[in-house]
C-alpha cells in the first residue's frame, strides 16, 4: 500500500514526466512531496498561467507535461493556459488541489467543489477531460482515461482535480502506461484523391498546424515533389514546410506573403488543405476569387470541414501522416509513374531594405537579422502579437517543425512560459522566444525562472511602446486608438537585468549582431534582446475583416 500522490507522481515518472511546473500551495503539498520522492523536479514558476504554459511547452517536445495548482486562485489561473494548450493541441495534464473530500458540503477556504469555485466545470471547456478524483480507489481509471485524451486522437490538455485528504489516503499500487501507437483508421478516400491529383492542372497545398501534430514533415514534402505542387501554410501552420524550398510560396492569412497570395488567386482547381480549420486568421484576405474549384480535405476533426470555403469539398478523415504514407504505397504500386511538370516558380526574395543607425528599427528588418544569428535548429516560440507576424512573414524556416504559433486562441506572453517548457524537454537544442512588450508586461517576471534553472534561452522583445496588433487595427477601424499605447513604456533591458538575465538594447543593425552574438556565447542562463521598433511601421495583419 502506498499513498495516492506517491503512486501518482510514481505513475507520471515511468511515462517520461522529468519536470512539473507549479506554484505551491497547502491543498497539493501531497503532491509536492511525492515529486520530492520520486525525483521529479518541481520548476517553481512566477504564476500559475506561467507554469501551465511551460507545461504546455514540454509537452510538445517531450509527450507529456505536467502543471500544478493549489485549489481555488491556483487552478482558475490555470484556465488560460489550459485554453491555449487545447489550441497547441498540446497533451498537457493539469492537477488541481482541493481542500478536503471529507468535509465537502462544509464551508472551506479555496472550495473547489460545487459548493464553491467548481474547477471540474470551468476546465471542461478548455480540456478534452476534466473529472474530480473523489475517491483514491478512482485514480487509477480516472487517471488512465485522462492519459489516453491527452496523447491519441485530436490531442489536448486534460485536467484532474484531487482533494488533499484524498492525496494522502494509501490504496494498491498500480502501473499505467501510455497508449500504444492506436490502429490508426486509413480513410477510403485515398483512390479518389490519386485520380483528382492525377488530373490537377494548377493544385496548390495549404497546412495548417495538424501536420506539425502528426509529424508528417516529409510525407508532405513527399507529396508536394511527387506532384509539384506549390506550398503555402496557415500563420499557425508556419514551420511545416522549409521555407528555401523551391515549391514553397510561404505563408497566407495573417502575415501572408504577397506571392502565396498572388498564387492563390490564379485560378487553382484543387486546395490539399492539410491540418487547419480554416479560421478568419488563415483566410484573412481570401475573397471568392480565391476560390478554388475544389478542396481536397485532410483532418483528424470533421467539426469545421466545408464551413468556411463553400465549394465542393472531399474530405480526407484520420491522421495525416497515416494516411499520406498509404498514399505513397498506393502509388508505389501503380505500374505508370504519376509526376507533374515543375512548376515555375521563384525564389523567395524578402530582404528589404536596413534603417541603420536610427532610434527605431523597421521590425521587419530585424526578424531577418536576427534570423542570421539563430542556429538553424533553433525552436523559436512566437508569442501572439504583431511581432510574430512579422516573423511569418520574414523568418525563413530551414527545418520543419521548428517554428511555433498559434493562430487560434493567442494568449498574450504564453511563448515565454513555453519556450522554458520546451528548454527543460529538449536541453541540447537551441530555444528562443519572439515576444513583445505587451506580452513582456503580462508574463515577463517568467525570465527570472529561466534564470533560476540557469536555461540559456534568448527571449527577443520587440519594443513599439505599444500593443501594436490591437493598436493599428483600431487606427483602421476607427481612425484613431483607444488604450493601446503605454505612457510609461517598458525599459525591457532594466527589466530582464532586474531578474537576473543578461540583457540588451538594440536600437540599429549592429547592436543586434552584437547582442545576437552575446546570446549565443551566453550558456549559463537566459538573455533578453530588446529590439526598439519603429511604433510607425505597419504590421502584415490588417488583411483580416
């Protein structure tokens, strides 16, 4: 017999959880003692939302991740970051405390029940799984089932809420393991999608961020070579297709590039749409002479399937990478070769033109040079803010899968949280974060963790003095802007200083080689690169209605 948290942490170990990320709290030091036990480092962060996107950050890169939170405050600052693991898809796993089982009913500091703070609803819609363990005898079942939402079908956050009394009581040991590779279902469309792309005059492919969760990199560069067809990404599909690549057009939507767009409204016969569900952010810009004459549909989730592009749609249900290896087979059994002739297509060329030696950078610009200075295999997290547009429009990816974004839910500052998840994951691989000073106001103190735990990562903060998405769509809407301004700026180089990190100013060219250069000898901790952008410089998102 051993106690409930101890089997749990126990449990959580033998899956390849290394680190959990929290703040404590009296309703989960059961919790906290059990990691202490079992050797599971506890990463302590600034804010619960912090430690649930450092949770979220780790699970991408590792499987699964795991936060914390005390009952009452400590799990409803959890909701955000649950939220954005959901968009990210991400297999995160969430634990929230409560004070007593036993005295339920009762009035209680921090209720989590339904006579107070009800956790398990509030999680519901942010999770695939959110259930109360009421009983130790449960933890097994309930634990399993949350296991399994979290890593196979769509993928997601999942949530448990555990009493401490109930984290204490002991029961039999018991042993879990993650899912097998599931028998993953082969779509009965696949010969119907051979003889559409046989015949494709002008086809033209379209990811979106479910090929980064199915890990289907080269079955679509596969596809896209065997065929010649053009590529272009969602923003949030951003780092699944090289970007050097001579079929890759870039990215469309929200900081699209102008040939991707240019492309897209000659006259295509068949979209492949890879992975995305077409949001208002990935068809910014795409009017009804865009459409196509078809759509070739692939997605695990049916949900949004022929709601956004009204043409005739076939849709390609199941894993992407699954079923786009069937397709390799198929076609490696036909007897005649299917190949198109290569498309003409040019080399992107995005270098625009330096603003040395000025107070204000052009943000554009310094994407492109700050992009010379990161090591190729760098996963860089793009928080949400006009700064990362700039990014998809102007940060050449050389190596998929390692460009993060999400264009769905857009949690201010989440890639600071995140980019130090992903660190604690993936140790010998370079992180950056490309954040803003909105988002830096919101969770910057987060740097001072990646300073505790000595994580050599670069945070760039580009600085306009403003919340520049927010601000410049309201001077289109409106005229003018309302509240999007600071009167009192952010010193981001004081700020990262004050918590420890190695930090920067850049105001021209050369104090970015400079600042670029002392990050990369900086293995000892964090460094923030502040980057002064001009407030003035209109950013790649005002295409959306």
């Amino acid at each position: 017999m051993k106690k409930t948290a101890s089997i749990l942490m126990n449990n959580l170990k033998r899956i390849g959880v290394s680190h959990a990320f929290g703040i404590p709290g009296k309703a989960i030091v059961p919790l906290l003692a059990a990691c202490e036990e079992q050797q599971i480092d506890f990463v302590l962060c600034r804010h619960e939302s912090a430690a649930g996107f450092a949770a979220g950050g780790y699970a991408l890169k590792k499987g699964i991740g795991v936060a914390l939170g005390t009952s009452g405050p400590g799990g409803t600052n959890l909701l955000t970051a649950a939220g954005q693991a959901k968009a990210f898809h991400s297999p995160a796993l969430f634990i929230t405390g409560h004070p007593s089982a036993r005295e339920s009913g009762k009035a209680q500091g921090q209720d989590s029940s339904i006579f107070g703070t009800d956790l398990v609803k509030m999680f519901e819609p942010v999770t695939l799984f959110s259930a109360r363990v009421e009983r130790a005898d449960q933890l097994e079942l309930f634990l399993t089932h949350a296991i399994e939402k979290a890593t196979t079908g769509t993928k997601g956050p999942v949530h448990l809420s555990i009493a401490m009394d109930v984290l204490q009581e002991e029961i039999a040991e018991f042993i879990i393991d993650l899912p097998g590779s599931e028998a993953r279902v082969i779509s009965n469309q696949l010969e119907s999608v051979r003889e559409k792309l046989a015949v494709a005059k002008k086809p033209l492919l379209f990811l979106g961020k479910g090929v980064r969760i199915s890990q289907a990199y080269q079955e679509v560069q596969w596809l896209a070579e065997q065929y010649q067809i053009p590529v272009m990404t969602t923003p949030g599909g951003k780092g699944t297709f090289p970007t050097d690549h001579p079929l890759s057009l870039g990215a469309f939507g929200l900081g699209g590039n102008e040939r991707a767009a240019q492309y897209a409204a000659e006259s295509v016969d068949q979209l492949i749409v890879m992975g995305t569900k077409l949001s208002d952010m990935s068809l910014a810009g795409f009017t009804e002479n865009y459409y196509p004459q078809e759509i070739i549909h692939w997605d695990i989730d049916p949900t949004f399937v022929h709601k956004s592009i009204p043409v005739p749609t076939l849709f390609v249900q199941g894993d992407i990478k699954a079923n786009l290896t069937a397709l390799h087979r198929k076609l490696d059994d036909e007897t005649t070769e299917i190949k198109r002739t290569a498309l003409p297509i040019e080399p992107m060329n995005t270098d625009i033109s330096k603003q040395d030696h000025t107070s204000w950078l052009s943000a554009a610009t310094a994407v492109q040079e700050i992009r010379r200075y990161l090591p190729e295999d760098t996963i860089l997290f793009g928080d949400d803010g006009s700064h990362t547009f700039y990014a998809i429009k102007h940060y050449e990816i050389y190596q998929p899968g390692t460009f993060y974004f999400d264009d769905v839910f857009g949690t201010m500052g989440h890639g600071i949280g995140y980019a130090i998840g992903a660190k604690f994951a993936i140790p010998d691989t370079p992180v950056a974060c490309l954040t803003g000073d909105g988002c830096t106001f919101m969770h910057g103190t987060e740097i001072a963790t990646a300073v505790e735990q000595k994580l050599p990562i670069i945070f760039i903060v580009f600085n306009n003095v403003a919340l520049d998405m927010v601000d410049k769509g309201m001077r289109k809407m409106l005229g003018h802007s309302i509240g999007a301004t600071y009167q009192q700026p952010l010193d981001v180089k004081k700020f990262g200083e004050s918590l420890g990190a190695s930090s920067y100013c850049c105001h021209n060219i050369e104090d970015i080689q400079y600042a670029m250069k002392q990050a990369a000898d900086n293995q000892s901790g964090p460094t923030v690169v502040e980057v002064m952008v001009d407030p003035e410089e209109t950013p790649p998102i005002l295409n959306r209605v």
